[in-house]
C-alpha cells in the first residue's frame, strides 16, 4: 500500500508563488511515476504535471508549461509542484497520484494511477 500525503495549498494572490509537497510512503517506488492533477467543481480532473521516480523525467501540461516545476528528492520520498506566476484560473484542489509502473503516454490520464492523496486546496485571487 502507497500512501501519498499533500501539503503546500493555500491563499495567494495572482502572480505569486507556492510550491506543494507530496509525501510518499509504503513501498519502494524506483518503478513509480508519480503526477499532479487538479480539480474544480464540477469538472474532470485535469493533469498538471508528471515525474517518474527513477530517472526524474518529466512532463507537463500546455497550460502550466514554463510557470510549474515538478521535481522529486528521493532521500526525503517526497515529490514537489513549484508554481509560479499563478493565475485565478490555476484554482483548483491539487492531487498527488501514484502509479506502481512506468506510464508513459498514459501519464495523463487520471484513471491510469493507482493511488491517491487527500488534496489541497489552491486559490488564486485576482
């Protein structure tokens, strides 16, 4: 079982800075790739970023691209989202997600992970 732990979330202001945590927990994750999405009401959940645990590729979505940063450090099993420059429509609840494999091309697909975090609450006002 992977347990997966958020924090960083908060109130800011449009063109501030946050950067999210997400705590890994309970298995060896060398194969893992682990992602951020995020979520409004009402909506489907939206990949932000991905990051696979053993060779720290990564990717991102248009939307984020060149203002978010994933990145992960192994000896703490933690695993970031520096966002910068954020925007109201950037509000949303942030997830951590962990797949136990390689994902690849499914990197962006919310139903290709297996585990979850609890979320965190990111607001943008303008």
């Amino acid at each position: 079982q992977v347990q997966l732990v958020e924090s960083g979330g908060g109130l800011v202001q449009a063109g501030d800075s946050l950067r999210l945590s997400c705590a890994v927990s309970g298995r060896s994750f060398n194969s893992y790739t682990l992602g951020w999405f995020r979520q409004t009401p009402g909506k489907e959940r939206e990949f932000v970023a991905v990051i696979t645990w053993s060779s720290g590729v990564t990717g991102s979505s248009d939307s984020v691209q060149g203002r978010f940063i994933i990145s992960r450090d192994n000896a703490k099993n933690t695993v970031y989202l520096q966002m910068n420059s954020l925007k109201p429509e950037d509000t949303a609840v942030y997830y951590c997600a962990a797949a136990g494999r390689y994902l690849y091309a499914r990197s962006r697909l919310h139903s290709a992970y297996d585990y979850w975090g609890q979320g965190t609450q990111v607001t943008v006002s303008s």
